[in-house]
C-alpha cells in the first residue's frame, strides 16, 4: 500500500483534511494506495506557496530553467520501470505499454527544455527612433489537474511547459491514479525551488477547490463534464481555462482501402489501452463496398486483441461500458465479438465490435471510453464526412482513403483540432493541437502550449528628445 499526501511549499505532509480515499487494483480489487484527501486549507497553502515563489522562479534564466527541467527527466527516465508498476496497479494498463507511455513523458520534458529558452517575442519597428516590444512573461501560478488514463505523459507535457515558462505549478493528479502522480512530484519537485512545484491529492472536491482559487491558469486534460466545471470556476475567478475534454472519435474507412488494413487500423484505435485514450477511435463509418469485407476482419482484429487487454480503470466504468453496448443491441445493433461481461475478478471488458448501428445510439453520440468498435455503413465518402461532422466534440477525426481529393477534403471540412490520415495514432513531436466544441479549448502540446502559459507584453521604446 501506498501511502499517499500533500507536498506544499517544499515540505511533505498528510495535510490537514481529514478524508482518505482507497485505490483498488482494477485486475483483482486488491488495495493499493491509501490517499490523504487535501482540505480547502491545504489548497490554500499550496496555492499560497506557489505565488510567494513566483517571482524568483519568474526572473530565473530561461537556459536555468531548462536544465531543471532536463534533470528532471533524467529522474523520471530513471525510475520507468517503478512508475509502470504504479500505472499497471492503479489503473491496469499492461507494464509495456505503461513503459512506453512513460517514455513519450520523458520525451516531452526534454522536447520543452529545448524549446523554453527559444521561446521569444518579436519586435515591430516604429519610426527611426521608435521601436515596440512583444515580450513575453510567464502567466504565474499554473492548476495543472491530469487523467488517470496516461497519467504520467499528460502531466509531464503540462507541468513541463508550465515550468519551463518560468510558471509556479499546483499539481492535482486523479484520485484513481493518486500514487502514479505521488511519485511523479517526488522525481520532478526536487530539481525546483521550494513552492514552484506543489502537489495536492485526492478526489474531485480538491479539484474543485483548486479550480476556484486564486491561480493564474487551469490547465486540465479529462473528462468534459470536469472540463466545464472548470470553465465555470474561471469564468469567477478570472483564471484562464486551458481544456482538453473528452471526445468521440471518428473512423472514416473509404471505398477504396483494403478492408484487411483497415480493420488493423480500426482495432488499434479502438482497442489500444482498452479504448481509454482521449483520442481513441469510438465511431466508425464503413463505406458500404467493402464493409461486410471491413466487418469480418474487424471482429477477427477484436478476437486476436482479447488476450492482451488490461483491466478498463475500474467496474463503474466498466458498467457504463456495458450499458451503452447492451442499449444499443435493444435498439438493433449486432454483436459481431465481445459485448458480455466476463467471469472473475478484475474490470475486464472484452474488445467489441458492433454492426448496424445507428446514429441516435448513445454508443455513438457519446463517449464510450473502452474497447467498442460500433461501425456505421454509409453510401458515400459525402455521407461519411457529414455523419461524422455531427457530433458535440471536437478533438480528432482519422479518415482511411487513396483518394487525395478525399483527405482534403476531410482535414479541410471535419470539424475537429485534429485530421489523421492513413493512421490511427502518429504525429510529429512539436506538434499541437486545438480541440473544438465539448473537447476543450486552447492548444495543448507543441510549441503553442507555452503561448497558452504565457502573456505577451507590448513596450513601446523611443528615444528621448534632442538635448537631453
């Protein structure tokens, strides 16, 4: 058992709330973390003690902070193989996958350690003796509240870019990833100042005290339901609301693709860490010349992955799951693969794939997060792209196609911050992305991530009159 508590202000403690939260092993229900639940009076302190430890952390060189930042990741680098083992107890996504998943966190880190010190404003040129200014400043106590889905590589793209920005960061992990988060801070916070990085655990009434108090930033990567809670709080406050939502993310197979790589492409969007992935594949729109073709290969894909998933987080979510598969077989959906809840201990949920769905199913127009593949046939690539357009969310859209007409004009008409084409997951290290609609707001990740954790300072210079 873990015995997880605050860090505030650069000292360790139980804090002062009087709650404690429990963590059960999502494979066998078996306890693993024990978690002192922050009080108000605790986000009260961390808050304080990030702001009294802004300005010096604000004034310290950009190339000091970027080594912070480096030695940091060395540490987290280092204990890999202890940080799986959390993510695998806490939240059941296998260790190799969790290894990989704290690799791309590290990555992220030196990504931002290179790119702080070159982040710089611009200079507009006035009259001959006029010059304007457009520097930039960090914006100073940065919320930064993660998922528990990928919690280590979330939350080092957001504390990175944060602190690199000359940000003080109060840090709140999920309460279903507690320990992960607990450990994190411990291999980050000794390489800054004391109060630049403070962590506060426990359940949402902590996040909540934290997104209504006085910081600068809420930068929050989760559910859209917590998202506009968020929104609301910084509407009060005046803080600026960062947000990556959930979403529903369509699959566009075309006419054109092979039906047997496509279905490949198909299973890792939707199966890939039980289909807990903020930009997992949760709707597909199968043309309908190769769907039967698309279907059959589909479920082969759903039966070859069954063997290697983990546990989803936890039973309630596993519920939610099964509610939406089993409302949507009532309402004429056929199960091709999965869809029963399994024997056992643990929150298994078998990769799904369901044919003949429609679009007022909720497996379709909400998110499902787990391992259904609820496919949709359509008579056109036309069809394809307006069903898929017609959802609340907004965060990424994949689209399987020969046509180069066709993949214009998706990235060009999907109403989404992100188009992929020809693959499922992928992209390009400093890229970013904004998402739309119910899915958030602000860029997150890339370079335009520390746009979004810093303000933009115009000075106007002119030099003095003749004679002085």
């Amino acid at each position: 058992m873990h015995d997880v508590g605050q860090l505030i202000g650069g000292t360790w403690t139980p804090g002062s709330g009087s709650g404690r939260l429990t963590v059960l092993n999502p494979a066998d229900g078996t306890p693993v973390t024990s978690v002192a639940v922050a009080s108000e009076a605790d986000v009260a302190a961390a808050v304080k003690a990030a702001r009294d430890a802004a300005p010096l952390w604000s004034r310290t060189a950009a190339g000091a902070r970027a080594a912070a930042l480096h030695a940091a990741a060395d540490a987290v680098e280092a204990a890999a193989d202890e940080l799986a083992e959390l993510m695998n107890a806490e939240m059941g996504k296998p260790v190799d996958g969790a290894k990989d998943s704290i690799g791309a966190g590290v990555g992220t880190l030196r990504q931002y350690a290179e790119l702080g010190p070159t982040h710089r404003g611009r200079t507009l040129a006035g009259n001959d003796e006029a010059i304007d200014l457009m520097a930039y400043g960090p914006r100073g106590v940065v919320a930064v509240v993660t998922p528990w889905n990928d919690p280590v590589a979330v939350s080092c793209g957001l504390l990175g870019a944060a602190l690199v920005t000359g940000n003080t960061v109060v840090y709140k992990p999920s309460e279903r990833t507690p320990a992960t988060g607990w450990r994190l801070a411990q291999l980050l916070a000794p390489h800054f100042p004391d109060g630049v990085f403070s962590l506060l655990s426990g359940d949402g009434t902590v996040g909540a005290a934290l997104a209504s108090a006085e910081v600068d930033v809420v930068a929050h990567v989760g559910s859209t339901a917590t998202g506009r809670a968020i929104a609301a709080a910084c509407a009060t406050t005046g803080a600026k609301a960062l947000l990556e939502n959930g979403g529903s993310d369509p699959l566009i197979v075309d006419a054109d693709v092979d039906p047997a790589w496509a279905a490949q492409q198909a299973a890792v969007g939707s199966f890939a860490n039980s289909g807990q992935i903020c930009v997992a594949v949760e709707r597909i729109y199968a043309h309908r010349d190769i769907a039967d073709a698309f279907l059959r290969e589909l479920a082969e894909q759903a039966r070859t992955w069954a063997g290697d998933l983990g546990p989803l987080v936890d039973t309630r979510l596993r519920e939610a799951v099964h509610a939406q598969v089993s409302a949507a077989v009532q309402d004429g959906a056929r199960v091709l693969t999965g869809g029963e809840v399994p024997d056992g201990p643990g929150a298994y949920y078998p990769p799904t794939v369901l044919a003949d769905c429609t679009d007022d199913m909720a497996v379709l127009r909400e998110e499902t997060f787990g391992p259904v593949a609820p496919v949709v046939v359509v008579d056109s690539f036309s069809e394809a792209l307006a069903r898929a357009a017609e959802s609340p969310y907004g965060l990424a859209a994949t689209v399987l196609t020969g046509s180069m007409s066709h993949a214009q004009q998706a990235w060009r008409e999907l109403p989404v911050g992100t188009v992929k084409v020809n693959a499922v997951f992928g992209g390009a290290p400093g890229g970013a992305a904004h998402p739309r609609g119910g899915s958030g707001q602000g860029f997150g990740y890339g370079p335009e991530l520390l746009d979004e954790l810093t303000v933009m300072k115009a000075v106007h210079l002119e030099a003095p009159p003749n004679g002085w």
